[in-house]
C-alpha cells in the first residue's frame, strides 16, 4: 500500500494568505477596468455625438428644413417645433435604421441651437451657436437642467402640425381630433383637442410637461 501521510493539502494559514493576495489584487484591478469601462462608454457617446455634430451642420443648411423654430406658450410650459425632427437628425447620420430615441433637439426663444444625445450614463450638448460639443455624466440617470433659456423641441407636435395641414388641404376631409390622430399616425399620451368656433382653426396639444399650440 501507498503510504498517504507524507501528502499535504493547503494549510489554513496558506488559504487566509492565497485570499488576502486574491482580494487585494481584485481591490488593484476592478477600479481600473471599471476606469476603462467608463472612459470607453464616455468616448462611445463623444463619438456618435460627433457624428451627429456633422449632420445637425449639414441638414441646417439644407433648404428643405432650415433652422426655423417657433416657440408656443410661455416660460416653464413652451414648446419649440422646429422644420425638421431628431429622428430626422438622426437619419441623416445613421441611415434609415436610426430611430432617434435618445436625441433632443434643443431650442432658444430665437430658434433651433442644437441638439443632445444621452447613452451609457453620459449626454452630449450641441451648441451650434457657440459651436461647442459637451460630454457629461447623466445625474441620476437624467440630463441635468440646459438652463431657463433653452427649451426642448417636440416631434409629436411638429408630427400632428404637417397633419393637420395635410387635412386643411383635403376638401373632403373633417378635422377633428380623431381625423387628426389618425392621419399623424401616431397613438398619443397627451390630450389633443382642435380649437376654433365653428370653423376649427388649429389644435392644442397637452402633456404633463408643456402644452402646443398650433393656428393655422
């Protein structure tokens, strides 16, 4: 027979030493690939948000959208519509499988100035005006405050104004609230309403975080 009292096994001191090393590596390296981690997610949004740097420049100069904006209501509640949408942004830089979700467009009491674009915990701000591009971390998940001066743009209410355009051209067509939904093409989670007496002469459209205007 073998003689099995000559083989040893790790002794408890050797184990508590093996872990220590373990945890002190792992306390060296997870901040450095968390490090690494962050710096490629930051860089991954400053790269697509120069991307849409160089649309944003050239779709502003094209003649069929421009940067015209028009601010509807007041202060806190103000809706900027511009000529054209993010997914339209977002299109022009990335082809017809953009969906434009994580970009805004931004606007000021003048105009169309830029626009954001948010992913992997960073958001970008373009400022076509001063030509800046900004990369900052989200707080709490979200795009801190542009400031009082800037307003975000609204797609669904630039989506329901060329509808409604679309039936005031149509002899035929009735103009309602319903008609209106339904030739955007959009299924709404605000409250839209037409205006007018009589003749309906334009459309409300209400959300938690602004109210458009439109009048044709």
């Amino acid at each position: 027979m073998q003689n099995r009292k000559n083989k040893k096994g790790f002794t408890l001191v050797e184990l508590i030493v093996v872990i220590a090393i373990i945890g002190i590596l792992a306390a060296v390296l997870i901040p450095t690939f968390s490090g690494a981690i962050d710096s490629a997610n930051r860089g991954s949004v400053e790269s697509t948000a120069s991307s849409l740097k160089t649309a944003y420049l050239a779709l502003t100069t094209d003649p069929d959208y421009g940067t015209d904006a028009t601010i509807y209501g007041t202060g806190d509640s103000s809706v900027a519509i511009a000529k054209f949408t993010a997914r339209d942004l977002d299109r022009y830089a990335n082809g017809d499988s953009a969906t434009g979700a994580n970009i805004q467009l931004v606007a000021d009491a003048t105009g169309l100035i830029g626009f954001t674009y948010t992913g992997s915990g960073y958001y970008a701000f373009f400022n076509a005006e001063s030509n800046a591009l900004t990369v900052e971390a989200l707080v709490n998940n979200e795009i801190p405050s542009l400031g009082e001066d800037y307003v975000y743009t609204d797609d669904t209410a630039l989506i329901l104004k060329e509808a409604y355009l679309a039936l005031a051209a149509d002899t035929d067509a009735t103009i309602s609230a319903d008609t209106l939904e339904e030739e955007a093409g959009i299924t709404l989670s605000g409250t839209l309403a037409t205006t007018g007496t009589g003749t309906v002469t334009g459309f409300t459209y209400t959300t938690t975080a602004y109210k458009a205007t439109f009048s044709n």
